[in-house]
C-alpha cells in the first residue's frame, strides 16, 4: 500500500492526497508546484510527491489551473515507516551480541536501541531506565544506573552512555524501554521490553558471570584466571544442535534419563575477540527447586531426589554428555557446584534413583484397633512404604503367592490403605510385599490383625 501525505488543514477549496515514495514523521507544508493537471511534481521539505489521488488542481483559490512556484498552505503529515513500532536491533561497538544480549562491553562504552520509527526525544528520555542486576562480585545489585539519553530523530536510535563516565565493569545491566515511548506522531511501543548488556571484566579481581533469566547459574572466576580483561558469555538455552544430539543420545541410553534440567555453556574471549581458557579452576554453580522441602526435585519426572543430582560435560567432538566427578551437594542452599578448569556445556542431570536396598514398609504388626497407635498404627495412618527409589512398582501378594494389590512409586514415601484391587479392606494376615525399580527388586512381609 503507498504511504501517503494527508492534508490537515485545507486552505483551498480541493482536496489533495499525495503518494510519496520516501516516508518520514513531520509535518511540513506544500512548497510548490509545478505542471498542469496535478500530475507535475510536488515538494515538500526535503521529500518528493510522486503524485496526486482526487482533484487535480492545488492553489489558494481552488480552481484554475496553476503553475509555477506557489504557497498552498496545506498543513500535511507523512505517516510513520510502519504501524509497527518496534526495536530493531540492540547494539554496541565493542560488544559481542549472543541471544539478545550485548556481552563484555567498554565501561565507557555506548548502548544504542535502533527503532523502526522515529522518536519523540522527550518521551524517550522518559521510556529508558538502565539497571545494574548484579555486580562483577556475583552480588544482586538491582540498582538504578545514572545514563544520559540522547535521540536520534532521523535515523531512529536512542544512544545511552554512563553519566559517571563509565559502567560498572564485569557487572550485568539491563535496559528497560517502556511503552510511554512514542513515535514523532504519538505511536506508542505496543509493551515494555528489557534487553540486556555486560561489560568487560577485569582480570586482577574475582569475577562472576551469570546469565540475564537466571542468576543462580553461574559461573564463579578466580582473579588471575586469565592474564588480561576479558569477555565471558554464559547461555542457559540448550537449543544448539551439538546439545540437541547429546539430549537425544542421553534418552536412548540412559533410559530414565530426562533431557538436563539445565544447562551453562561458557565462552571467554579476548577483547579481539580470541576463545580463551582460564588458567585456574573455575566454579560452576546450579540451582534447583524443592518448594516442599521433601528431598525430591520439583518438575523431574519420575520424581529424583535431590541429593541424585548430578553435573556432566558435553564432549563436543562426540555429542555426548560425560558424567563428571566431584561435584559439591548443598541442599540447605538447594545448590550443586562442580569445579572446572575448561569451559565447554555443563549439564545438571536428575538421574532417577532405582535403589531399593533401604525400602522398608510399617509398622508390622499392623493392629488398628490395638490402642496404640505410635506402635501398631492407626486407620489414620495405614502402612507405609519408605526410602522409595524413583519410579517403579509396589506388588502385595497374599502368603499364597496371589497378587493383591499393584501401585506405581511416588517418592520418597507412600502410603497403602490396605484395600485390594477390587477396593476392599483385606482380611487379615500375612502378606508379601515386592518392591521393583529398574532391575533392583526387595521383599518384605506384612502383618495385618483387624
């Protein structure tokens, strides 16, 4: 569809629309004419009217058939490049962009947020808010970094630069830009939006890297790791196809397996832009969820306790995930760390558990209706099966071998209510249990004294 001129403020008697072939925001008006006919050429500003759409004729009057050079006084705005208004790109000159992110900057450097429209310099100064997420220590900092705003009308940028002088270096910011920011004709951003930046890292302190979504998976750098500043990208996606290979190799061999509940890969270079590898151990660290504080990761399926969390390597030459040794378990902090001395993939693993060498089922005797409860158990509390592997099964048989009940494990412990498949309550007796998880099996017997 061409972009048009539409006229605002009509002078003269006829209405004009211009197509014009090159679009910019303002309002301007109509310098001159020349031709017959309304086929002529038009200017306006700095712009060239290609042609017009209606009455033939502009001039003061209306009618007629002007020519020459003449003042119309039509008021006219050239709508915006796009309805769409939107970032285009998010760069800076001495950083390297990985996954919308502007990784290991100058200090002194420059950020610039190039728009598909032009913009309003006062509400852009207001859309714009910087903040600095963590420092180079690995501290949580969220606080506001003091940047001068400056507006690009022509082409579309919004260009922030420290008013200190510089950023914070080796720590982690991100840029917010609000849908208060609008266009020269009052287009607003359709939401708000943060991108992120880091600067360069100094090599004669301790640095920390983390990725923008998750800042509790990172990786911790001992000063002098490396014998100049340098840039450390750090990526939680496991998107890339060397890692998509060993997820798919993982599944086929592992068996029970999932693909990693999460990933950190690492890239340090150079400020030409060389990979690099640190000199010293490094430290990794992952975090995981357990919001009941049971011992069982949340979100792993079959349940893995937390404690059968483990860190692997990606062997990238033969996509595949080595298991690695001596990795740290926190579980007050809900943490796993694992020291490394060459920067590659990592992986946090929740391989499930088919241990079943301490399963035990209680109380045995199981008396109801004994009176004492804290001993014999209750209705209320029932029979219940203990330090459970990850998945598998629960068989009941009856003391002639045939099967009463069958129930799939939820650990770490469960319960069962002395029904049998049927859903009745069992008469009592003695009773065999069989627990079964991969190719492990235990046994055990039951008393039930109604």
């Amino acid at each position: 569809m061409p972009k048009v001129l539409l006229p605002a403020v009509v002078l003269a008697a006829a209405m004009v629309i211009f197509s014009v072939s090159v679009c910019r925001a303002q309002w301007d008006s109509v310098r001159s004419f020349i031709g017959s006919g309304g086929t002529g050429g038009y200017s306006v500003s700095s712009f060239t009217v290609s042609q017009t759409v209606g009455e033939s004729i502009a001039g003061i009057s209306g009618g007629g058939n002007p020519s020459g050079s003449v003042l119309s006084g039509y008021l006219s705005q050239i709508p915006s490049n796009t309805l769409n208004f939107s970032l285009l790109r998010f760069e800076s000159t001495a950083a390297v962009s990985s996954e919308g992110t502007l990784w290991g900057m100058e200090p002194a450097g420059s950020v610039k947020l190039y728009f598909s429209n032009e913009l309003s310099s006062s509400a852009a100064a207001a859309g714009v808010i910087v903040t600095e997420l963590m420092d180079h220590s690995g501290n949580e900092t969220r606080s506001t970094a003091a940047a001068s705003v400056s507006v690009g009308q022509q082409n579309g940028f919004v260009a922030l630069t420290p008013v200190s002088g510089a950023w914070a270096g080796g720590s982690l910011f991100a840029v917010y830009y609000s849908s208060a920011m609008v266009d020269l004709n009052g287009l607003p951003l359709a939401a708000g939006t943060t991108h992120y930046f880091t600067t360069i890292m100094n090599h004669l302190q301790d640095n920390v890297a983390a990725t923008p979504g998750e800042l509790g998976v990172r990786v911790s750098v001992p000063a002098g790791a490396y014998s100049s500043d340098f840039m450390l990208m750090v990526s939680t996606a496991q998107s890339a196809p060397a890692i998509t290979v060993a997820n798919a190799k993982l599944a086929s061999s592992q068996g029970n397996i999932p693909q990693p509940l999460k990933v950190l890969s690492l890239n340090a270079r150079d400020d030409a832009g060389k990979p690099l590898q640190p000199g010293t151990p490094c430290i990794l660290t992952f975090t995981y969820r357990d919001e009941n504080g049971d011992g069982v990761v949340d979100g792993t399926f079959p349940p893995v306790k937390s404690e059968r969390l483990t860190v692997w390597r990606l062997d990238d030459t033969g996509k595949t995930w080595v298991k690695q040794t001596g990795a740290r378990f926190d579980a007050s902090a809900k943490k796993v760390s694992l020291s490394v001395e060459h920067f590659s993939s990592y992986a946090l693993l929740a391989v499930p558990d088919t241990d079943v060498s301490l399963t035990h089922a209680y109380p045995v005797p199981f008396r109801p209706n004994a009176g004492d409860p804290a001993k014999f158990g209750s209705w209320t509390d029932l029979i219940t099966f203990t330090q459970l592997p990850s998945y598998g099964k629960i068989r009941i048989y009856g003391i002639t071998g045939e099967l009463v009940r069958e129930l799939d494990i939820i650990p770490p412990s469960m319960k069962w209510d002395l029904k049998n498949s049927g859903g009745e309550i069992v008469a009592s007796g003695v009773y065999i249990w069989k627990v079964s998880s991969g190719g492990n099996s235990r046994t055990g017997k039951l008393i039930v004294i109604k």
